[in-house]
C-alpha cells in the first residue's frame, strides 16, 4: 500500500495523541507534512515541514483541518490554482487516521484473541 511508503514517523503522546510525519507529492516531491491528531480523533495540527511547491499554499492550508476528523478531512475545499498541491495535503491526513487505524487495530491470533 502507497501509505507505507509515505509515513515516516508515528508517535503516540502519553497524552493518548498521535503524531505523524507523512511525505507525499503535490505539484512536487516530497513535501513533509507533520499531522497531529487527539486521542479523540480530531486534526489538532497540521503543518508543512518542507517542501518543493511554487506558490506557497502549503504553508498555511494545515490550518484548514485543525478540528476535523477524518471524514470532515476529506472535505476540506481545495485552494483553486494550487489543487496538486492541497490534493497531497489532503492525502497526508488521511494516511496519518490510516496509520493510526492500522495500529490501534489488533492483529488477528494476538493476546486480545487467546
């Protein structure tokens, strides 16, 4: 799946928060994109680390999902002139639940299952 080869770190807060660090192309390669979530499953941050983008949407469309969970995520409008690049935004937050789906998910035949 594309999701393994985008996330670069997860890390779980003791506060029960994620964060995670997703590298996804837009109008460029590797843009960084580092995605907070709450233990409640709500975008708390999102910002761009790095990028190769022209025109600067990148820097401050992170705000757009702050308060969002994942389906309202999806949803987020796109900024016209700048769609390759807010689409990869886009794709970064959904692999951060996606990653956090996949680890809050109990492996079949593991302890939970005995």
């Amino acid at each position: 799946k594309k999701i393994f080869r985008s996330i670069n770190a997860v890390s779980k807060t003791n506060s029960g928060n994620y964060v995670v660090v997703a590298k996804v192309t837009g109008y460029a390669d590797n843009m960084i994109v580092k995605i907070a979530i709450s233990a409640e499953g709500v975008v708390i941050d999102a910002t761009c680390l790095s990028s190769n983008e022209t025109n600067g949407a990148e820097k401050t469309y992170g705000d757009k999902f702050i308060g969002k969970t994942d389906e309202e995520a999806d949803a987020v409008d796109t900024i016209g002139g700048s769609t390759m690049t807010t689409d990869a935004y886009k794709k970064a937050v959904g692999y951060a639940f996606d990653a956090i789906t996949i680890i809050e998910t109990p492996a079949e035949g593991g302890a939970e299952n005995e």
